[in-house]
C-alpha cells in the first residue's frame, strides 16, 4: 500500500529518475503491516489511506473501518484534558510552516493511553498538506520498564539498608564505647562491619553490570580460559568455607577445544551457578565440561564450543518458574539473595555469543547449561 506523496514533474526533473521519497514506503519495498508501531496515513482531504496491522491491534478497530474515513473519525484523539485533538492541531488548515506534532501521550476512546506523533508532508516548505503520517505506540512496554526500573530501586534500597544500618550501629557503638569491649568482642563486630561491607560492594557491582547489559555496553575482553581449572578454584573455595569436598563432582570430557573469554565474567558465572546449587540445592552438585558444537552453528562437525552443566539433587525449579528464571528479582527460594544474579548471568553468557538454559537434572534437581562458542580475540583472526 502506498502512502507516498506525489511532485509536480519538471522539464529538468525528468532527464534523471525521482529520487525515492522517505515516505513511499512501497518505494522502499516496505509492507506498513511489517511496522512495528501503528501508522495512519491520511491523504490532502483527510481521508484515511493506510490503517496498518500494529494500529490496528493497539486501537482495536478494524482497518476496513477506518480506510476512507475522515482522520478525526477513525482516530478519535483526545488529550489528558478531554479536548479533541484533532481539532487543536488542525493539520490542514492551522499554520503553513508547522511540519507535525511531537510525541505525546493522548487518548483513544475507553481511556486507553497511547503515545502519539504526526508529520505533515507537504509539497513545498509553506504549501497545502498532502499528507498526515500519524505514528502509534502502546504505552504498555513504557510501563513496564517504568515498573521494572521501580522495582530495581526499591530492591536496591531495602538490600541496602539492611547492612548499612549494621555498619552503622557497630561502628558507632565502637567509637562510643570501645574501652568496654574485650578485643574478642572487637573482633567479631568488625568482621560484621567487613562482611556487610562486601554484601553493599557486591550490590553495587550487580547494579554496574545490569547497567551495561540494558545497554548493551557489557564488555568482554577474551583471553585463553582453562574452564577446567576455573571450576576446580570455586570448588576449592567451597571446601575451604566448609563444604565436604565428596559433595562436588567434576567431570572433564577431554580433547576441549581451545576457549577464549573473559576470565572474570565467566568466573562470575561459575561462581553464581556453583553458589546456588550449593545454597539451594541437596545432594552432589555435579559439574560436567564437554565439547559441543557452537550455539549459533551447529551445522559443522568440529566442536566449535565448550558446555559446562551444573546440576544438583535437590527439589528443583517448579515447571511453571522455568520461564523466569533468568528474569530480574526471581528468587528460588526466600533464603536472602536480590534475585539479579541469574540475569546477570545470562547477560553475560550472551554478551559471549553463546546461551544458556535451564532443565531438570537426572537426579531431580536443578540443571543449569551454558554454551560458549570458540572465539579469538579480532587481532588474532
């Protein structure tokens, strides 16, 4: 469906083809159902001429309904004030210079809310409009994003409060009264005031790095990684805190094929996937290395890609919470912990190029995988 406009020809306009314009979308190869947000196109007398999928389905009306009508009847806007839109823009006989409206919230009929922009075409700078190009957009993904930035920060807070009010209280009843405490005594507040202060740290840094996968910003600096060795340091880390070393179980399926990532990020993974088995697993939490093929091209024999699988024998995920595990604030169970860390995860594995996904293992439990595919570093290939 066309919803170009069309120019006066030229003696001098014709000795070279027209130069396509923007809004010719058929020009362009352009379906306007293939658009993401509604477009409502209206011609010089105000009839609607294009009414496309997206429009349809965030007004509800029929586009068989509106093809032909007058734009103020099949669009029927009204600002948060109840005015009529339509009649305080007066798009085809308001001011000659004016090119469109900017973006704004108004309403359809019913109340609901939509946001709303309009470009006026015309043929020259001060001429008639040809054109009205209304664009549409659910305000629903706004909202949610609106919500989800809520959330984040009242998370944050109460995560916060919790061990600065302990570095507070410990610290002030130290500098008050530090004579009466025994250095025994001493001792203990301060490694409180130091394990809270790693608790407020580690905040932190989940919100940098939610930060830079929102926005795409999460930099991965790829060297040679021993993913072999990198398990056996977490899992030594375990046993060092006082976890029975018969409880870990790593299986190395050997020739692996040379892996380039970055060391820290993928030591964050192990570390968040190794935690929670342990923390809300039961049973052996077993560790399984293997080659596979790569995660965006599985068509070559060659193992392009290294899989780690962490497993454990506890109660598992429930079915109907295996969609969200990787969501922000989704928490397996109520035993502490922000609920960012699997996001964080994910984000991570796939700022790698690889995946990451969520089952049950053979024992019950819970089964984490993730794939990353063999890359070297750009200077290298």
């Amino acid at each position: 469906m066309s919803v170009g406009t069309s120019s006066a020809p030229g003696a001098k306009r014709t000795a070279r083809p027209p130069a396509p314009r923007r809004g010719d979308l058929a020009d362009l190869g352009i379906d306007p159902d293939q658009l993401p947000d509604g477009l409502v196109v209206a011609d010089e007398h105000g009839r609607v001429i294009c009414f496309n999928a997206a429009a349809v389905r965030i007004t509800a009306v029929p586009a068989e309904q509106a093809l032909g009508r007058a734009l103020e009847a099949a669009l029927p806007l009204e600002d948060l004030e109840g005015r009529r839109w339509w009649q305080l823009t007066d798009p085809y006989g308001g001011l000659a210079i004016r090119v469109g409206q900017p973006e704004r919230n108004l309403l359809l009929p019913g109340g609901r809310e939509v946001l709303v922009s309009a470009r006026y075409v015309r043929v020259r700078p001060t001429g008639p409009v040809r054109r009205v190009v209304v664009t549409l957009r659910d305000t629903e993904a706004r909202r949610r994003t609106e919500r989800s930035h809520a959330e984040l920060i009242a998370t944050v807070a109460h995560e916060l409060r919790s061990p600065l009010t302990s570095v507070k209280g410990f610290t002030a009843t130290l500098l008050a009264k530090w004579e009466r405490f025994t250095d025994d005594q001493k001792r203990l507040m301060l490694e409180t005031v130091d394990a809270d202060a790693d608790r407020v740290t580690r905040l932190i840094a989940e919100l940098l790095d939610i930060s830079r996968i929102d926005s795409g910003r999460l930099e991965v600096r790829r060297q040679p990684v021993d993913i072999g060795a990198a398990v056996g340091r977490h899992i030594q880390a375990h046993v060092a805190a006082g976890q029975p070393a018969d409880r870990f179980l790593l299986r190395v399926q050997h020739p692996l094929p040379a892996l380039w990532a970055d060391p820290d990020k993928i030591d964050q993974v192990l570390s968040n996937l190794l935690e929670n088995a342990v923390r809300h697993g039961e049973g052996t939490v077993t560790i399984d290395i293997t080659p596979s093929a790569s995660p965006r091209d599985r068509e070559h024999a060659e193992p392009a890609a290294t899989s780690v699988t962490v497993s454990d024998e506890g109660p598992g995920i429930p079915e109907e919470s295996m969609n969200r595990v990787f969501t922000r604030f989704w928490r397996g169970s109520k035993r502490g912990g922000t609920g960012l860390g699997l996001y964080i995860v994910k984000g991570i594995v796939e700022a790698h190029g690889g995946s990451i996904t969520v089952g049950r293992a053979p024992g019950g439990g819970a089964e984490f995988r993730f794939t990353l595919p063999v890359a070297a570093p750009a200077y290298l290939t």
